[in-house]
C-alpha cells in the first residue's frame, strides 16, 4: 500500500479546515482584528470616531460605481474612501467650515448618492443588506488571503508611521519641529483607513467598520499603560470579540457582523465592572517606579 507523504498529509488537512465555512469565517475575523486593533487606537485617541464613521459611509459609494465600471469591490471602495480623505483635507485647510460639519456632508452625501445609484442600476441583483451588516460566513480562501497579505502591508505601514503619528498625536508642532512631517504622516493615515475599509466591508459591512475600529481600542486603554500595549490588548480584544460574536451567531442564529460588535460592545461594558477597575489600578500600580 501506497504510503501518503506527511507533507500531502498536512496539505489535506489545511484544504479540509478551509471548507469549512465558520473556520473561513474565524480566520478571516481574526485578520481583520489585528488590522483594526493598531488603527483604532489612532482613532481613539485623536478623536476621529467620525472621521471613520464618514470613510465607512462612503464605502457604499464605492460600491456601487464599483458595480457599475466592472471593477473589484475592494478597489473601488478604497478609491472612493481615498477621495473622500484627500478632500476632507483640501476642504478643512480652507476653513470655510468646521470639521465635524465637512464630515456630516460628506458622511451623509455620500451614502445617499451610493444608495441613489444602486437603485438604478436595476439589472444588477444587489445584497444590500450584506454590504450595510456583513457577510462574513461567506468569506472564501481568496478572501482571507486578500485579508492577510493586505493586511500584512497595512501593519507593515503603521509600524513604520508609528512615532510620526504618535508624535502628532500629542503635538503637531513638536512634530514637525523634529521634522516628522506630521501631514504627510496624516495623509498616509487616512489612506490605511481606507484600505481596512476596503478590506473590513465583506466582514461587518459598511455600517458596523468603525464600530470594530474603535470599541476594542476604547476598551483596550482602559488596560493599557503604554500606546504599544493599547495596541496589542485592542488586537487580542477585537479577535475575542470576532470568536465570542461569530460562537454566539452561530448557536443563537443571529447575524454574523452585528453578533461581532456585540460581543465587543460587551467586552467594552465588563471592562467597567468593579472586578476589571481593580485589575485596572493593579497594573497602573506594577508600572509605576519603586
């Protein structure tokens, strides 16, 4: 008898946990975790929950001029997301209006004109709700390898920006006196918010990005004593939140994307209970100098 080699062997078995179709999902969730955790924090602690929230509703938008040229998805919400930063940056520098305004209009605008163009676009059979929530049990293998090699440049990217933004984040002119260039480092921000947009769509949809963004990182500074550390607890947060949610879905037949975000949202609210404040100052207290 013909003896299969370990290799083929190992080979078979990966195929064999791929096609099953909550192990795509969990991996594809995890992925896209550890690419929001380092991206959410920058959101937290700039205060830019509505800038994320803009670039998300924009996303639909994308979609549908995507549908309508015959291009991939991904590029064409990434492309979409890119115009509306690099305008939001053009219109805030002429001061005409104040940014929380420049961020409602575009927000809004661009939703709607996404939804206006899909509903002409009648001989395309669109999945609506699939793009507003998510549709993460219908990730497939090349989904997840766009997920992890987009992903991987992502990281790569913000390990790079990290002082710059960093240093910005707490002051632009001690930035740029150090010669940081703060605005490019901005720019380069908002670009790598458009490409987890781009990439998250599929898995939370377009409504929930930011939510995925911003709770495990708002959760994760509760904990954290270094930016680093923040970092990495709003990775580990976001994947718990990806396995809890996708384990609640599953057993109690709920939406995947939402089931997600609830599940962070109650990791977020268990963080404030008496028991997590006191393992809170325990660490504040191991951090400070003897």
């Amino acid at each position: 008898m013909k003896q299969i080699p370990a290799m083929a062997l190992r080979n078979l078995a990966v195929n064999a946990m791929l096609d099953d179709f909550f192990t795509r999902a969990l991996i594809a969730g995890v992925g896209i975790a550890a690419i929001a955790g380092p991206l959410g924090c920058f959101v937290v602690w700039r205060r830019m929950a509505y800038f994320g929230d803009t670039m998300a509703h924009s996303a639909l938008l994308g979609v549908a001029l995507a549908v309508l040229f015959d291009i991939n998805l991904m590029a064409g919400v990434f492309a979409v997301s890119a115009v509306v930063s690099v305008t939001l940056i053009f219109l805030d520098k002429r001061g005409s209006l104040s940014t929380d305004a420049l961020l409602g209009i575009l927000s809004h605008s661009t939703l709607a004109l996404g939804l206006v163009l899909l509903s002409f676009m009648t001989w395309v059979r669109i999945d609506l709700m699939a793009f507003l929530f998510g549709d993460i049990l219908s990730v497939s293998v090349a989904d997840i390898a766009v997920i992890y090699s987009g992903g991987a440049i992502i990281l790569a990217l913000v390990t790079w920006l990290w002082r710059p933004l960093l240093a910005a984040t707490l002051s632009a002119d001690l930035a740029q006196a150090e010669g940081l260039r703060p605005e490019r480092a901005r720019v380069l921000f908002m670009l790598l918010m458009a490409g987890v947009i781009a990439i998250a769509m599929k898995i939370v949809g377009i409504l929930l990005i930011t939510s995925l963004l911003i709770i495990p990182a708002a959760t994760a500074r509760r904990f954290a004593t270094t930016p680093e550390q923040m970092a990495f607890i709003a990775i580990g947060l976001g994947a718990l939140a990806v396995v809890a949610g996708l384990s609640g879905s599953l057993h109690l037949d709920t939406p995947s994307g939402p089931s997600i975000v609830v599940a962070a949202l109650g990791l977020f609210v268990a963080s404030l209970l008496p028991l997590a404040r006191a393992l809170r100052r325990s660490a504040l207290e191991t951090r400070r100098p003897r």
